[in-house]
C-alpha cells in the first residue's frame, strides 16, 4: 500500500478539511485505509455526530489512488463522490432517532393532516368560534410554493390574515430568485424577478434574463457558462424565519402543540424584534443539482431518542433545487440550548455523486435586508445576446 500512500494522505487531507466546514459533524483527524480485494481499498472514517459515534466507510480503486499523481482530478472525482457517500451516511446515522410525524410530496400524494382540532377553533391564537371566523381557504404551507392543496382547518381569517402580510409577504420576497430560476408554479402561475438593473421572466421554453450591467454577469473563458448576480428583493430575516415555522405548526399534531406555545406566540407577534427565549435562528441552506425531484416536499420529524444535543423536531421544505431547513425552539426539558445538525438527506438522489452545497444562515435580524446579492452559475446551452441596456 506503500505506493499509494501520498494519494491516500492528500484525500485524508481534503475529508477532513471538508468535514470542518460542516459544523455539526466532527471526523478523526486519522482515517483508517485498509485493503479488501486485489482492486479495492477499503477508507475508515470515524465520525461524531450528535452524541452518537459511527464508522463510514468508502470504497476505493486502488487503480483511482494509484494514476492521482499523473491525473490530479482523479482526486477530485473520487472527493465529490466520497464527500457525498458520507454526507449520506452521516444523515443515515443522525435521523435513526427520528420519525415522520408528516410529510407531503404536492405532485403525488393526497394530503392527510396528522390530525385536526375540532372545526372552529384556532390553534394560533386560542380563540374559537363565533369570537373568530372561519370563512376564508388558510394554507397550510404558501401557495408561491406550490401548495394548492394542503389547508389548515385551524386557523382562523384574522390569523390568516396577520400570516399573509406580516410574516409569509417576507418569505415570498426572500424565496423569488429561487422559485424565478427553479420555475416554481405559484399562485399566478410562473413568478418572475423584477429587479432595478433588470429581470428574470421564464417563459415556455426558456428563461429570459436581462442584465443591464455587464459586472452583473462574468463568462469563463470557454464560454459554456456565466455567473450572474441576482437581486433578491427586501426582506426581513427574521419573518422569512417566522414564516418556516408556522408551516411547521400548521402540519403539527396538535399534541405536539404544548411544547411549542412560546413559538406560536412569537409568530404572531409583529413586532419582529421580540425575541424568543430560546431562539433557533438557523436555517439550513441545502443546493442540490440532483434533486430526485423539483416537486414541492415537506416533512416534519420528531426525535425518538433522549439525546439533547439533537433538536427535538426539525421541518424540511424543498422546492427547485434547494432544500430548507429549520429546528423548532423546543423546551428546555426537550433539547440543550446548543443543539448539533446535518441536513436531511433522503430527500436527493443518493445514486449520482453530485455534491451538494450546505450551509448555516442566520435568519435571527429584525432589521430589513435590501440589495442581497444572489450569485448563480448558469450552463450555456443556447446563443447569448449582449449589448447596451436600452
Ligand atoms: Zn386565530
């Protein structure tokens, strides 16, 4: 095995680097290689997840480790694809303590919510019939994503009302370049992205972009694709937050809801910079180019185990190619204040090695986020026009 060692010390090297930035996962310092047949080497990953320890194993040519130093982006493949083998295992590991309490594919299955309140009553503020109407069709989760089926029975029209301008308004602002450029059928049909220094409009058979300043768009020097800059309109942070979790608790057991009574307050409240006491204000980021589907997912999960470190319930929203997700401020007696995550996996396609991108953001400001740039690596497929902005 001699012979392949600076192979194996430079993908040792560039795992554990990696593992580094994912936050919620720690991985020894020292892999283990040992060999499993004539062509086939065998990589031992120790891996701390949560409170939960678990070894990960990669399979590896020996022929791959034996041609890296002649062809170094052989090293390249083989770390795409280990990294995503593991971020699949490390999942695997961390949601065993987990069960569904819902989940809802918007272009395959008949919604069934867990359970519902009797009729009249709401769930948000408390009140009930004839003290709060029930008139109007309250969505469980945003329609701008596609939900045209899923309805809360249990919110009442003032409610409805409040979610619908304070909070969910926020959320289909902070969500438009994604559902714009994933093509994510809303409630009037495809969005479009108006921005100062030009737009984004899909059409049928494809997506017209028009940028009206050149820095807004670099090629590589092929030409086979172009990075654009995008302007995601204003937003508030914190009530794009809001807006997650009140889709949680609409598609929540009422059970479940005791836990979670501060929460139901705090998204009611309007003033924004009320704070929860044990605030959760992580948003896990997730871009996956091979999503096994773009339909509209959703998905809560609820911890079975009695390990604090791990949230106590977690919700996933999917739609294009980007997978969100959030973890309810539970009690203290559910979960530690400092709590490890990973993203959940199962919603991609485990058999093509495409990497995906995760990363933590802080949706906890108050304060109005204007002029965020949004950068995208588009493929070119297609003649490209360039000129003056008229
Ligand atoms: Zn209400």
């Amino acid at each position: 095995m001699k012979e392949y060692a600076p192979s194996i010390q430079k993908f040792s090297e560039r795992l554990i680097a990696w593992s580094s930035t994912l936050h919620h996962v720690s991985i020894a310092s020292k892999l283990e290689v040992s060999e499993i047949d004539e062509s086939h080497l065998k990589v031992s990953i120790p891996v701390l997840s949560g409170a939960q320890a678990v070894s990960l194993n990669v399979t590896v040519e020996k022929d791959v480790f034996a041609r890296v130093a002649i062809e170094p982006e052989l090293l390249d493949d083989l770390f795409d694809a280990s990294s995503h083998q593991l971020a699949i295992g490390i999942a695997t590991a961390f949601y065993r303590e987990y069960e569904v309490l819902f989940a809802h594919d918007f272009e395959q299955t008949e919604p069934e919510l867990p359970d519902e309140e009797p009729t009249g009553y709401c769930r948000f503020c408390g009140r009930s019939a004839p003290a709060v109407t029930f008139a109007e069709d309250a969505h469980a989760l945003p329609e701008s994503v596609g939900n045209k089926v899923l309805f809360a029975n249990h919110e009442c029209d003032e409610c409805n009302r409040h979610f619908g301008i304070e909070i969910e308004d926020h959320f289909g602002r902070w969500s438009n370049v994604q559902r714009t450029i994933f093509l994510v059928e809303g409630k009037t049909g495809m969005p479009n992205l108006t921005m100062k220094s030009g737009y984004v409009k899909p059409g049928h058979d494809l997506t017209e972009i028009k940028l009206s300043r050149d820095s807004m768009a670099a090629f590589d020097p092929g030409r086979t694709t172009v990075k654009i800059k995008l302007i995601r309109p204003s937003h508030i942070p914190v009530a794009v937050l809001k807006a997650f979790n009140k889709m949680a608790l609409s598609i929540m057991p009422s059970s479940e809801l005791v836990h979670f009574e501060s929460t139901l307050r705090w998204i009611r409240n309007k003033d924004h910079a009320v704070r929860l006491d044990r605030p959760s204000s992580v948003l896990l980021s997730t871009f996956c180019p091979a999503l096994e589907s773009s339909n509209t997912r959703c998905l809560l999960l609820k911890r079975t185990s009695a390990d604090m470190t791990k949230p106590y319930m977690t919700f996933v929203l999917a739609f294009g190619n980007f997978c969100y997700q959030i973890f309810l401020s539970a009690p203290a007696d559910k979960q530690n204040a400092e709590c490890h995550v990973t993203p959940y996996f199962y919603l991609y396609d485990s058999s093509r090695a495409a990497p995906s991108q995760s990363q933590m953001i802080d949706m906890g400001s108050s304060e109005s986020k204007r002029n965020e740039e949004v950068t995208l690596t588009l493929r070119i497929c297609g003649p490209i026009e360039q000129g003056r902005a008229s």
